[in-house]
C-alpha cells in the first residue's frame, strides 16, 4: 500500500537495487561530495517522519475541523497514519489509546458504518412506523443495507437460504447483538415481502376490475408486470422443488392459491394458445369463411394461418409417437377442429 511504501521510504528502503547502482555510479561521474551529501538531506526532508504525537495533533485539528476521526486513507498522509493505528492498538501506548479515545477515534470502521446505518433506520421506523424502507431517491443505500441485514438473518438460520460457493458469497455474519438491536426497534425480518406481497395483491385487484382478467399481465405493465413475470419464475422454482432440491422462492402454497383466485394466469403462451384456438373456431363458425378456407386453404388472417399449420406439425408428430410440448388436452381440441374442418 501507499503507506507501506512511505514507511519503507524513511528508512531509505532501496526498491531497485540495478537502477540505484546505476544512479550511484552516474551521481559519482557528474556531482560533487557537497552536492551529494544536498541530495540526501533533501530526500530525508521530503520524506521526514512525524512524530506521534504530531500526527495526534493533526488529527485533533481534523475532528475539530470534521467532527469525527474518520479521516479518509486519501485524504493526505494522515489518512494512513489513521488506519495503521487501528492495524496497531494492541502495539500503542495505554496512553496513547486514552488519547485517541478522548477524540471518540473510531477502531472498527465497519462496525461504525453499521451503527450509522442503524441510526437512520431507527429514525426511519420512528417517522414512518414500519421498516420497509422505499428504494427511491436517498433511501436506496439504507434500503439496501436493511436487505443485507435480512439477508444475513435468513443465513444464520438457514430459513430456505441456498448455501453455494459463488464469488459472491457474503463474509459478514449478524451477530445475536445485533440482532437484539434490530429486534429492539421493531425491525422486519420475515415479513418485508409479505408487505409488498400485499401491496402487489391490491394492485392486480385494481388492474383485474379495470380489465376484466388478468390475461394479458406482463412486462409492459410496468412494476406490476415485472413483479408478475417473477411471480411466474417462482412458480417454476416451486413446482421443480424436491427433496434434493431446493429452490429458494417466497412462493408458498397459501400465495399460489391466492393468485389463482384472481385468475392469475402462470403460462403467457397456454393464454396465447387459447386465443389463437379461439379466434380459428370463431373464424370457422362463419360459414362463409369456413367454405372460403377449405377451398383456398389461406384464407385465415396470416398470423392464425401460421399458428394452425404448427400445430398440425405437432399434432402429426404426435400421432407418429414423437414427444413435443403439445398436451393431450391440446392434441384433443386440434383433432376436434381438425375433423370438423376437413
């Protein structure tokens, strides 16, 4: 680090030792002893070590300046000296730990950072009366760590928690303190998605007493829309799910029945399918229409005409003995249409 190198520098550590000899040998051919001995003392001045105490008053003006002692690593070389006396607290001084303490001097910078953090959400709750905080505008960080801290929550349990070898896997843990903190202010552990849960049912109520149904549901809905394709993907997690394995979802039984309740529709394409076969049945109902496509064959409207001559492919396919994504149910209403209109 930067602050390695500084330290090494005071003691007039040489990095290369080729180049110093070269420089050693040039300096000799073109300089003086005097303009040697001028060299060497300005090195030592530029790179002059203060004393603790020093540095202690440099950071007393930085609090007073700042108002704590969280001083930056790139903020001068103070920044470093900082953090070398956190790496070195069981090395200082009774005396020099008694000092820094009087300046309230921070030694875990994480655990700063969390009681931070927890301030904010207890101010929070306090205003708002619950913890699901918005990640909107400037509560997207504090919305972020609450997600950490449950995170971690349903690790240390193991509630449905897929332990993996990912790069990604979090090294910090919530400790029982902590816990008892978040607990103190009344913080949501388990229900942060039953709240949204709620507000999302509301929602697809609303859209269902605009619309009729729920049919057409999907990405270009905006938020709701997103939120129903995940609910889709989860319902594929859940169904997969064995005794051997386990996807993590927030899907249960209890939310599956609720959502079919409303006519949740979990397959885009079995609502496409139906459509379509729909539309051809209207299409054939038409006498005329009907006579038109049995003598010219492509009298459909272009898009239905395509859907029905794929679906005949997979029907014969089928009859043939080969597996497709065509269901028996499916396969039972093409050989109905298809004898009706040959």
């Amino acid at each position: 680090s930067e602050h390695r190198r500084m330290l090494l520098l005071d003691v007039a550590f040489v990095f290369d030792v080729r180049e110093y000899n070269r420089s050693n040998k040039a300096n000799a051919d073109t300089t003086t002893d005097g303009d040697s001995d001028k060299n060497v003392q300005n090195e030592k001045k530029k790179w002059r070590k203060l004393s603790w105490e020093e540095r202690y008053v440099q950071l007393k003006n930085y609090v007073d300046t700042y108002g704590d002692s969280n001083v930056p690593l790139k903020y001068d070389s103070l920044g470093g000296w900082v953090q070398y006396q956190r790496r070195s607290k069981s090395r200082l001084s009774n005396v020099q730990r008694d000092k820094l303490e009087q300046l309230n001097f921070c030694w875990d910078v994480k655990d700063h950072q969390w009681k931070v953090k927890y301030e904010e959400l207890r101010k929070f709750i306090q205003q708002h009366n619950h913890s699901h905080v918005p990640r909107t505008g400037d509560s997207k960080s504090l919305h972020a760590w609450c997600g950490t801290q449950r995170q971690l929550y349903r690790r240390k349990y193991n509630r449905n928690h897929e332990q993996t070898d990912t790069k990604r896997v979090m090294s910090a843990t919530l400790t029982d303190e902590r816990e008892a903190l978040l607990t103190k202010i009344n913080f949501e552990f388990e229900k942060y998605h039953d709240y949204w849960w709620r507000q999302r049912i509301q929602q697809l109520k609303e859209y269902k007493r605009q619309r009729g149904h729920l049919n057409h549901l999907g990405t270009k809905d905006g938020a709701l829309g997103a939120w129903a394709n995940t609910q889709r993907t989860e319902y594929r997690f859940f169904m997969k799910a064995t005794a051997d394995q386990h996807h993590y979802t927030h899907l249960t039984e209890e939310r599956i029945e609720e959502l079919e309740a409303l006519g949740f529709v979990w397959s885009m394409r079995e609502v496409r399918w139906d459509e379509n076969y729909d539309a051809v049945l209207r299409c054939f109902a038409n006498k005329e229409e009907e006579s038109r496509t049995r003598k010219n064959g492509n009298r459909l409207p272009p898009s239905l005409a395509v859907w029905l001559r794929d679906q005949k492919v997979l029907y014969r396919a089928m009859g043939r003995g080969e597996s497709n994504s065509l269901s028996a149910e499916r396969a039972a209403k093409l050989r109905a249409l298809l004898k009706d209109t040959a």
